[in-house]
C-alpha cells in the first residue's frame, strides 16, 4: 500500500462530528463522549466517520434508541453494574460487545461505501483502570477494508 499524505473526500456522504478530543491519557488519541463545548459541529468522513460510528454502536445500550431498540450493545450497562470482577472479565465484555458492534455495523454499511468508511475489525490492545477516576480506559485499533489501521482510547 502507498503511503498517502492527503485524501479526496469529494462527492462523500459526510456526518457531523458529535465527539471532542481531550487530553490525551499514555499518550494516545482519546475521544470524550460530549458535543462539543462551543456548539460548532464539523463535517467528518473516510476512518474517523468509521471510528465514530463504532464508538456510538458500542457505547449506546440496547433499549435506548426509541425506535431501534436492539441497536446498541450491553457493555455499558454491564460495566455501570459492576459486572468487571476481575482484568479477564475486560477482555470478555469487550469481545461480546465488539461482536455485537461489528455485525450492526456490517447491516448498516452499503455497497457503494468507501472501503476506508467499513470495519474490517477490531481489536482490543490494552485498557487501563484509574481507581480514583472511576473511569475504564479501552485502547481499541480499528482495521478497515482498505487496510488502514486507527488506534484510539474510549473513555467509559
């Protein structure tokens, strides 16, 4: 694959930008769960229109979308519930709730979708606990269809 310093979005399908970047924790990009402070949206396509699709199928929990009420997955609700007793049991609720991801992002993805907008997968590289926060920190690598990877942190 040639390395690219600048893509044509043109003739796209965009969506508007419902995350905001905040400081990043060990170093790496970290996306917040809140519209942006100054009320300006931005128009996002191509991988980062692909990581934010991910991240709203896996943060929404089932039953909360009126009317899609199976879009979603459970690992919030689960993680809320203090179902993490142990590290493995991370490795476990990601791997449900990624699976429970993929497959409604495949039912939503058409054919004539670009390559660098379709999950081909996901993994989990690491995760991280701050106690005293009270938060989980999942450090995820999207693949996509057109080989490009994304690394990120999802705050819960």
């Amino acid at each position: 694959m040639a390395f690219q310093t600048s893509t044509d979005y043109g003739g796209r399908l965009v969506d508007l930008e419902c995350f905001q970047t905040e400081a990043e924790p060990a170093g790496a990009l970290a996306l917040d769960m809140t519209l942006r402070g100054d009320g300006k949206s931005r128009k996002v396509t191509g991988i980062q229109k692909l990581v934010q699709r991910y991240l709203i199928t896996f943060m929404t929990t089932i039953g909360d979308v009126k009317f899609a009420q199976d879009q979603g997955t459970d690992f919030v609700i689960s993680v809320l519930q203090g179902v993490i007793q142990n590290r493995s049991a991370i490795v476990s609720l990601f791997a449900f709730a990624d699976s429970e991801t993929q497959a409604q992002l495949d039912l939503d993805d058409s054919e004539d979708m670009p390559d660098d907008e379709r999950l081909d997968s996901a993994e989990l590289l690491d995760y991280d606990i701050d106690q005293s926060a009270g938060k989980l920190y999942l450090k995820v690598q999207l693949n996509t269809v057109a080989e490009d990877a994304y690394t990120f942190i999802i705050p819960t």
